[in-house]
C-alpha cells in the first residue's frame, strides 16, 4: 500500500467539506427537534386541557345547578311577597287574626281602608300595588304584646308594612299603653 500525502489545499477542501457537513446536520437536527418538541407539547396540552376542561364542566355544572336552586328560592320568596288583590282582605285578615292570638292583641276592627294622606306613592314594581287595611286594637294593650304584634306584621310574608302609629299610656298602672287605630300597607299583585 502506497502512502498518499494530503496537500494543504486537499486539506483545506476536506475540512471546509466536514464543517459544511457538521452545520447542515446541525441545522437539520435542530429543526427536527424543535419539530418534535412542539408536537409532544401540543399533544401534552390537548390531553391536559381535555382532562382539566372535563372537571371544570363538571364543576361549573355543579355550580350552575347550586345557584339556580339558591335562585329558586329566593324566586318562590319573591312570589309570595305579594297577595292576590282579589282575596287580600280575607289573607290580612286571618294573617293579622293569628299574630293577635301569638301575641296576646284583641283586634277589635280590621277593614280595608283609603290611601293615608300622608304617604308618598312611591312606584313600585310593575303589577305591584299598594292596598291598605285599617286595625283597631282593644284598649288598653300590652306594650310587649303590641311590640311582639308589630315585629309579626313587619316580618311577614306576604309583605305587609306599618305606616303608622300613635301610641299613649294608658291610665291606669303598669306597662299597657292606648293605640289608636293604625294602617297598614299591603303590597298585592
């Protein structure tokens, strides 16, 4: 075998050759990977946002489902804040009637009754009107009794609200007071 001798300019070509190689497969490497790794990324993400998105519909639904029964109720409450305006009367009546036996109150009247002079019509929500209902009590009352009577109409449902009232000791010893008769605004549909 015969020995060759590399010349400077063969060399150089060769090794001009060789790094020319060594870029291109370097670039191309480095395509391919940067390929790769956004495939595996995108593929990564799909499957954990499928698997995220599946338990957060799971857990929006949830939610949706509290909040439309918390509505709900709150809808059913809203209904019967009013009373039908045919049949008002006979409802405040009885209502009234029961908190006066809790209580302790004789009603000695309650009838329907005009619009007070005194009050502002304030617009309410459409459909909503205001009635009114005059309440005499037999005198003398109880002043717990009357206060305990007041916070049941005021906290009732269907809603009513006392406009006023005028109230007087009565003569005699002890905690009775003298009430005048009073109305009270029924709100009805």
């Amino acid at each position: 075998m015969k020995k060759t001798q590399l010349k400077p300019t063969s060399l150089r070509t060769m090794m001009l050759t060789v790094l020319f190689l060594i870029i291109v497969i370097l670039i191309g490497g480095f395509y391919f990977v940067q390929s790769w790794l956004n495939d595996l990324a995108i593929s990564s993400n799909t499957s954990n946002s499928s698997q995220t998105t599946s338990a957060t519909d799971s857990q929006t639904i949830k939610q949706l489902e509290s909040d439309i029964s918390n509505q709900k109720v709150a809808n059913d409450k809203a209904i019967g804040m009013t009373v039908s305006k045919q049949n008002y009367l006979s409802n405040i009546q009885q209502d009234l009637n029961k908190y006066a036996s809790d209580t302790g109150v004789t009603i000695s009247e309650s009838k329907a009754s005009d619009i007070p002079a005194t009050t502002t019509n304030m617009p309410l929500i459409n459909g909503v009107q205001s009635n009114y209902v005059s309440v005499a009590l037999k005198n003398p009352t109880p002043y717990a009794d009357l206060i305990k009577f007041i916070k049941a109409i005021e906290t009732n449902i269907p809603k009513m609200k006392l406009m006023s009232i005028n109230i007087s000791r009565a003569g005699d010893s002890g905690d009775n007071v003298n009430v005048e008769p009073f109305i009270i605004e029924v709100y009805t549909k």
